[in-house]
C-alpha cells in the first residue's frame, strides 16, 4: 500500500464538518420517527406502520431499503477499480426487481398480514415452517447487516482520519447503536419515513454529483469513459495498469474459475431480490394489492436511475480521482464516491455526500433490524411457542427485545467484515435469500401439491449450503482480502455459492415434497384465490 496516498486520503475534507453534517440529519430524523411514533399504538402499527403508506410513498421507501451503501459505495469503487465487470453488480441488483415485479409482490401482499412466514405458513404446517421462515430471515438480514456495517467503518474511516481497526470498531458501535434507537422509538412507520428522507437525499446527492462529472467532460460519455482507461492504464499498480475496464474480465476473467463465479454471482443477483425478507416486508405497509404494485413500478424507476449515475459516478472516479488514490484510501474500493465528492466539489460537497452515505447506512440497518426482530417475535415467539395466544403490547416488547440483541450481533459481525468490498458482501446475502427463501415462496404461490416438508427441505438445505459454502469459500479465507486473512480452509472455489446452493434449493422442494405426506389444512384453494385476486385479503389483514 502506498502510505503517502493513505496520508492524504485520511485526512481529506473537514472532519468538524463531516461530523456537523452527519449530526444533523440524524437529529432531524430522529424528530421525524419520535413523532412517527406518535401514532403507534398497534402491533400492525409497529410492524407495518399502520398499512397507511401510499404506492408512491412506499415505492420510495422501498428504494431507500435497496439502494444501501453496497449500491453508493460499493458499485462506484468496483466500477472505478474494475469498471464494466463492477457494473454487473447494478445490472444484477436492477434485472433482478422484475421477478420481484411479475411473480411475488402482489401475491404476496394479498396472502401474508407482516412477514414472509405468514405466506410460507397459509397452506402448510405453521410451527415448523414459521421457524424455519424466520431462521432463513435472520440469516439474510444479519448478512446484509454485516455489509453495511463494514461500509459505516470505512467510510468514517476516510471522514475522520481513524485508520486503527479498533477505531473503526468503535465507529461501527456507534452505527449500531443509533439503529437499534431507531427501530426501539419509531417501529415501521419512523423507519420508513428514513427510508423515505433518505432515498430523496441519495438520488438526489447523486444525481448532482453525475451532472458534475459530466459537465467536466463536457456532456461527453465517451470522454470519461476513455478518461478513465488512461487513467487505470497509468496506475502505479502493475496488475491494475494491465486491466481494460472498458471490457469484460476485468474482475471476473482469465480462468473457468473466475467466470464461473461471474455465473454465480448474477444468479444470486437476480434471483435474490425475490427473497430479501426487509424488501418483501414493505409490501405489507400498504393498504391495497393494488398500491402494492405501484410502489414497485416507483421503486424501479427510481433505482434504475440511480444505477445509471452509478456508472457515471464509477467511471467519472477512475478518471479523476485514479484507481491507486482509491485503493489506498482508508475505505478501500468503498472510498470512491467520497473522493469523487471532494474533487468535485470541496470540503462541503463531501460532507453532504458522507452524511447521505452514512444516512443510507443508518436507514438500511434500521429497516433490516426491524425485519429480522419483527419476524422474531411474529413468527417465533407469538406464532410457534404461543401458538397465537398472546396479546399486541408483549409482542412488540419481544420484538424491541430481539432488535437489541440483533443490533449487538450485528455490530461484532461488522467488525469482522470490515474493510470488504459491501457489494460483495451483499451478494452473499442475495445468495442466502434466493437458495434458502426462493423456492419455497414460487412453490408455495404457485404449485398445489407443494408440502411442508417439500418447503422445510429446501429452506434448510438452502441456507445450510450456502452458509457452508460461504465459510469455506475465498472470500472467507486463503487470500489478503478475505475476512480471515491468516487462516486457509477455502477448498470451495468460488466466492458466491448461488450456482450450487440455489438450484439444489429448488431440486430438495421438489424432491422433499414427492416423498413427503401431503398436508391436510383445505387452504389450498383459499390460498389460490386469495394470492391471485386478493378476496379475503382485506378481512384477514384488519385482524
């Protein structure tokens, strides 16, 4: 690493200012949910603000859960170190909400009433299938967890100069924290008006930085594009001198090996979406299958947006600030964007920048925060030790009490993470959520005959092998930039296990439901109508 670009990317911008900025947006937010939480009084008001979110509103929101720091952070620096093959990442994330769009939201929105087990568990055995439901969801949401957690260190870790690890950790504590108060205060309804607050400011942030970037080179594409190739070509970096990035293989060229991880890769990309418990939760903060499907056609147009400044904002980096000011940046890859912020637009343009980034951090861990201790205490506490008894007040005090210890889990996670590449470490969530949640919400829409333990088969052999592939692959050991640098056990070759774990997923349904016994509780046909023209939705949602 060269230590005289670590100097000056440590001490780049005011960190008084960077603080100021990011202090008041927090304290504005935390207006915002404290009066949110105002109106609270219910557990469907704290799970899903009330269903008094209109498509637009929720569409917003939705893309304020999805576009996280992976995709501000994490997309721009793996476009600016690697260029085309970082841009798969915005077209995998995007492609991806068409299944969302076509197969599940509407579907999902006229069976469940708060989470994705309520759909798991219409038609089959509730106990089994709502823990295992709410297994995979914690499994999700701590992985995506533990992404944004690593992007919060190395982004204060720019802003602040805090180079140490066990600075970093400190900061990451500091996220978590703030999170769990958000979730604590504002349920649903305050953490969606972040969402909301949030998604405005990034795309926003973002587009200004995209007009920035163009008017530098005049409107002109093609000058940044090629602006960046001379760029990278002149790098100091041997290995990253060689790299065309305005062309394929970059990142994931040169063997079968790396190819086939390309394969993986958008297979967990464009299936996962499908599957992301906090995504599918906000088709529940509306009051109509109708809006349902409007905030999705809202969502899509907004985060198709902003991936295409993305690919401005990428490549725009790779031409000014250059691959090895970014490489040795204390945030790594994920300093891109606030070094483009910088250049283009001084001290203040990267605080408002940082503030957003941090913000979208804040907002995202809060919305998964809540998705996980939400699924807890429905699905687990009230739905399977309960069985149903059990009054509102102490379900959304087991709900705090799980949001605590996830936060707490979250942040040692993220410490442990820190320093990866958060697109990457999204990825894995996406492969989690389309091996161990895919399969059993189509099948369960969509196939009669489908059973419990056709669904019970394919959750835990989902999750169970993309987890053992994952602690086994490169990306957790056997190289500098895995997370266990020092130890080797990675015989997986491939850093994503999607095109492993996700067909096997759906070949164990199938399999677990021909020999399983079919299940007797007569919801099939009810389930039928009810997902495919929401009769019987609105009743079953009111109670």
């Amino acid at each position: 690493m060269n230590h005289t670009y670590l100097a000056a990317a440590a001490t780049v911008g005011n960190p008084a200012t960077n603080i100021a900025i990011f202090c008041a947006f927090v304290a504005i937010t935390m207006v915002v949910v404290v009066r949110a939480s105002r109106n609270s009084r219910t557990a469907a008001d704290y799970f899903t603000g009330g269903r008094g979110f209109t498509g637009p509103q929720n569409g917003i929101a939705i893309a304020g859960d999805y576009l996280s720091a992976a995709s501000f952070l994490g997309i721009a620096g793996a476009i600016a170190v690697y260029g085309y093959d970082g841009f798969l990442y915005s077209i995998g994330f995007l492609v991806a909400w068409l299944v969302a769009l076509l197969l599940v939201a509407e579907s999902l929105r006229n069976t469940g009433k708060f989470t994705m087990a309520d759909v798991l568990s219409f038609r089959l055995r509730q106990g089994p299938v709502r823990t295992a439901a709410a297994l995979t969801t914690l499994a999700v949401s701590l992985f995506y967890l533990l992404a944004q957690m690593a992007g919060a260190g190395g982004l204060v870790a720019l802003l602040l100069g805090i180079t140490s690890r066990a600075g970093q950790s400190v900061v990451i504590a500091v996220v978590g924290v703030l999170m769990i108060v958000y979730v604590l205060v504002g349920g649903m309804k305050g953490t969606t008006w972040v969402q909301i607050i949030k998604a405005v400011l990034l795309i926003a942030g973002a587009a200004l930085m995209t007009v920035m970037v163009l008017g530098k080179y005049g409107f002109d594409v093609s000058h940044i594009l090629h602006s960046a190739q001379e760029s990278v070509s002149g790098s100091a970096n041997k290995a990253v001198a060689k790299r065309d990035v305005l062309a394929p293989g970059a990142q994931y060229g040169g063997n079968a090996t790396s190819k086939l991880n390309f394969v993986s890769l958008g297979l967990a990309l464009v299936l996962g979406t499908a599957g992301l418990p906090h995504v599918l939760m906000r088709f529940y903060t509306v009051p109509t299958a109708k809006e349902a499907r409007r905030s999705v056609v809202w969502a899509i147009g907004l985060i198709g947006a902003f991936y295409l400044f993305t690919l401005v904002l990428g490549y725009g980096a790779a031409a000014i600030v250059g691959p090895d000011r970014i490489l040795a940046a204390a945030g790594g890859q994920n300093s891109a964007a606030p070094l483009l912020a910088f250049e283009l637009g001084g001290v203040v343009l990267l605080g408002v920048i940082s503030a957003v980034a941090f913000a979208t951090i804040l907002a995202v861990v809060a919305g998964l925060t809540i998705t996980a201790a939400t699924s807890f205490a429905h699905d687990i506490y009230a739905g399977v030790v309960k069985r149903g008894v059990v009054d509102e007040t102490r379900q959304v005090r087991v709900s705090q009490i799980a949001a605590v210890v996830i936060g707490l889990l979250a942040i040692g996670l993220g410490i442990l993470a820190n320093g990866q590449n958060i697109a990457f470490l999204v990825a894995l969530a996406f492969a989690v959520a389309a091996a161990a949640n895919l399969p059993t919400i189509l099948f369960s829409l969509f196939w009669r005959r489908f059973n419990t333990t056709g669904a019970l088969w394919s959750m835990y052999g989902g999750l169970v092998s993309t987890l053992v592939l994952i602690v086994f692959s490169p990306a957790v050991s056997g190289n500098k930039t895995a997370m266990i640098p020092s130890a080797d056990f990675d015989w997986f070759p491939l850093s994503n296990p999607g095109i492993v774990s996700i067909p096997l997923a759906f070949v164990l349904a199938v399999i677990g439901t021909l020999v399983g016994s079919p299940d007797r509780t007569g919801k099939d046909a009810e389930m039928e109508v009810r997902s495919l023209t929401g009769v019987g939705a609105e009743t079953a949602l009111a109670h």
